[in-house]
C-alpha cells in the first residue's frame, strides 16, 4: 500500500508567500522550490541565509512525478 497517493495527501497549491503580507511583513521574500538544485542555490544564497526580513520558501518534493 502506497500512502503518498492516499486522497488526504492532497494538498491545495496555495501561495504560502503572501500569507507573509498578511501578517504585516514590510519587505517579504517567497520562494518556490522544485529540485534539489533550486535548494541548493537557494540555500547557499547569501541573501538568504541572512535575511532583513521574514522569508518563506515552498519546497515541492516531486512526488506527482
């Protein structure tokens, strides 16, 4: 039996990053990420890895490939 595929796995594609404006952030960061190379740069990103300000990054591991 494969879970992933189970119906409450089905998650609505929201856009997570403007629950940051939501709440008031003054310069929000959102990022989308799909591969592992994305997250790798992402991560090694200077910006990133030291923000200003409150950031979210959606992570989508590719299981509906």
């Amino acid at each position: 039996m494969v879970l992933i595929s189970r119906e409450y796995n089905n998650i609505a594609d929201w856009n997570y990053g403007k629950l940051l404006e939501v709440f008031g952030a003054k310069n929000p960061r959102s990022f989308r990420v799909q591969t592992k190379d994305e997250l790798t740069k992402l991560l090694s990103d200077k910006e990133f890895s030291d923000p200003k300000d409150v950031q979210v990054y959606s992570l989508f591991d590719g299981f509906d490939e």
